[in-house]
C-alpha cells in the first residue's frame, strides 16, 4: 500500500512526488508520458535560464526518484474506493494507495469517470478542470489535485509550486500536523 499515488509526472507532479517522497511516505508516481510540458521549451523558471519541457520533467521525476519515488509508466483508467483508500486500476496493473493526488496537465476524464466534480477551464485550451478547494481537496475525501487540471495556470513553475503545496498538505493532513520541509546549508 502505497501512502500517496500521484497520476502525472509533469511539474506538478513530480514536485508532488519529490516533497512525498522526501518526506518519508511511500510514494508512487504513474504517467503515460503524454504531459504537454514534454513538448515545451521553458525560458521563464525562476533558477533556469533556458531548459526544453523533457530535460525539465526528467530532472524532476530523477529528483523524486532519488528520494524513494517509484515510478510506473501505465495509463491510469479508474480509481476506486477501497477499505484503506483507494485503488488505482491501470491499462497495467492495480495499485494501492491511501491518498491519491491528481496531476493530469489537460486531462480531467480520469477524474470525471472516479466521481470528482469538474467545471469549465478558465485559461485557453483548458477545457475542463477539477474542482478543488484552496488546498487541492476534491469532492472525494482523499482524491486530491494540483497543477492544471486543478486550474492552475499552465506555466511549469507556477504548475510545480502547486504540486509542492498540495503534497505538503497531503503530508501534514497524514502526519496530524502542519509539516515543513526546508533544508539548511
């Protein structure tokens, strides 16, 4: 059983990964490798001068990999409830996980056919988002969303401090207390 499951592997995504990870929670991240960001070219992180959208989600998802992230690459189709959370059906396999957070860039049919209410997109070419509250809760308790599908602006580093945020409350809401993750030189 997995403690966090996140379906996406883009900014948010990953950056959800990396903060779960790192914080000791047994973290799962499942992608078809289908994120717009694959197919960008980035000049406006903050802390990078000029990086193409694949070179930025490798270092990314090698960045929640080397704190304990599993990676599956699987398209994931449904996700059902279970008596500890959640199961997470894939074209692949199934996994188990106690909270799940959405990152699904465009993508909110997976969210639509589990039962988490939508709304219209505001920015162009987002059609659909998910409807979460201002800490990235569905409508499903323990079904969470960052990143675009979750209406947030569609630029990396604004979609990659949403997935940070969301896991840090994924995190505090597990551990019973606000949690904080800041190194020290």
């Amino acid at each position: 059983m997995y403690d966090i499951a996140v379906i996406g592997s883009g900014p948010a995504g990953a950056s959800a990964a990396i903060f779960a990870a790192k914080s000791g929670k047994k973290t799962l991240v499942i992608d078809n490798d289908q994120g717009v960001t694959r197919r960008a070219w980035v000049k406006n992180h903050y802390g990078v001068e000029d990086i193409k959208g694949p070179d930025l989600v490798e270092v990314g998802n090698k960045q929640a990999a080397a704190f304990g992230a599993e990676y599956v690459r699987d398209k994931a189709v449904e996700i059902a409830k279970s008596e500890e959370g959640f199961i997470i059906h894939s074209e692949n396999g199934s996994y188990p996980a106690k909270h799940v957070i959405l990152a699904t860039g465009f993508l909110t049919d997976l969210a639509e056919k589990s039962g988490i209410k939508t709304a219209p997109g505001t920015e162009p070419r987002v059609k659909t988002i998910i409807q979460v509250d201002s800490s990235g809760k569905t409508n499903i308790d323990g079904i969470w969303a960052a990143g675009t599908c979750a209406g947030v602006s569609v630029h990396t580093i604004i979609t990659a401090g949403d997935g940070a945020k969301v896991a840090i409350n994924v995190i505090s809401e597990m551990n019973g207390e606000r949690y904080v993750d800041h190194d020290v030189l």
